[in-house]
C-alpha cells in the first residue's frame, strides 16, 4: 500500500490495486480490512513506525552525543518526509474520513516519534545546552519549524528534490546554530 500511495501521488488507491500488488483477490483483501479507510490507516501506521525505528535507531546509536541526534535525527526526519510525501501527507495531514483526528501527537505513533525529539533535546539541556528552557515548548518550535518547512517544500511542485532537501536541511542546521549558541561558552567551543 505504501509502494502504491507514492507511485499515485494520492490517497485514491483502488482496493483492485491493492489486492493485485498482495496478490489477492479484492473480496479476500476485505478479509483484512473493512474498507479503504481501514487500508488507509494501516498504512499511515505503518508509516509511524518507520520513521520510528529510523529516529530510534539513531538515537540508540548516537546516545552518548544527543546534540549530534538532533541534528541526524532531524535530518533523517525531513529525508523520510522527501522520499515519501504523499505518506507522510497521510501521516500528518489525513483525510477526515479517516477518522483519527487532526493531531499527529496526540495518538500513541506520533507521540512516540514526538518523545524522540523531547529526549534529544533533554539530552541536549544536560550538556548544558538550552539551559533553563520549558524542553515541552521549545521541542514543539523546533518541530513545528521542520514540519512546516517540510510540508512547504512537499507542495511546492517547483523545486527539485536537491533544492528540496538544501531548502529544509538549512532550517534544521539554523535550528542547531541556536540550540549551540545557548551553551556556556559556545564561541570557545567551535560548535
């Protein structure tokens, strides 16, 4: 399903499709699911938890650096987005017949992908980074910045993929440049 939402560019997938690329027949696909809708929602889940792992992955990986994970993180963030816009439309941005509302963070998959963004930043206010600062708010502007560069990149049509990515890659390292000139002595440390 996933495959077949990136090829159409829409949430309009025939259930025939569906059924040819499992290699079913469309009554044995409603075995599995009831409707379109239902379709729909596995794949934005399924769409949750591969972003998850990534960041996960990451994070598990860079743990000892949570100032390098946000950066990683981030951009590992905006690459999935890039290469799987009409996914991460669904994800983000679903159809109200859908029924699963119209905040990503307040479900248990979009939170998950949230948390990891609050632990980098955490991690990062131990290193003496962002030292003071309400992490819930300030995660919040820093993802609100890199969502809302991705979902405009995503709908401009006009850009290339390279210009893409240089466009959002940019607000995330702004993102780091600030988050760096909170620490105590930054302009000695070379950050």
């Amino acid at each position: 399903m996933v495959r077949l939402l990136a090829a159409r560019d829409d949430f309009d997938v025939p259930l025939v499709a569906v059924a040819q690329a499992v290699g079913c027949t469309p009554p044995a696909l409603y075995g599995y699911f009831r409707n379109k809708a239902a379709l729909l929602r596995a794949a934005r889940e399924e769409g949750f938890n591969r972003l998850y792992t990534e960041k996960l992955t990451l994070s598990e990986r860079m743990r000892a650096n949570p100032f390098g994970y946000l950066r990683e993180g981030s951009y590992a963030y905006v690459r999935f987005a890039l290469d799987n816009p009409t996914l991460y439309r669904l994800m983000f941005a679903p159809p109200p017949n859908l029924g699963v509302g119209d905040d990503p963070l307040s479900g248990d998959l979009g939170r998950r992908v949230f948390d990891l963004l609050l632990a980098g930043l955490r991690g990062c206010q131990t290193q003496g980074f962002l030292s003071g600062m309400d992490i819930n708010r300030y995660a919040f502007m820093f993802w609100s910045s890199v969502h809302g560069a991705v979902c405009l990149c995503i709908q401009n049509r006009v850009l290339d993929e390279t210009a893409k990515w240089e466009a959002v890659r940019d607000v995330v390292d702004t993102l780091m440049r600030m988050i760096a000139a909170t620490a105590p002595g930054h302009l000695h440390r070379g950050i």
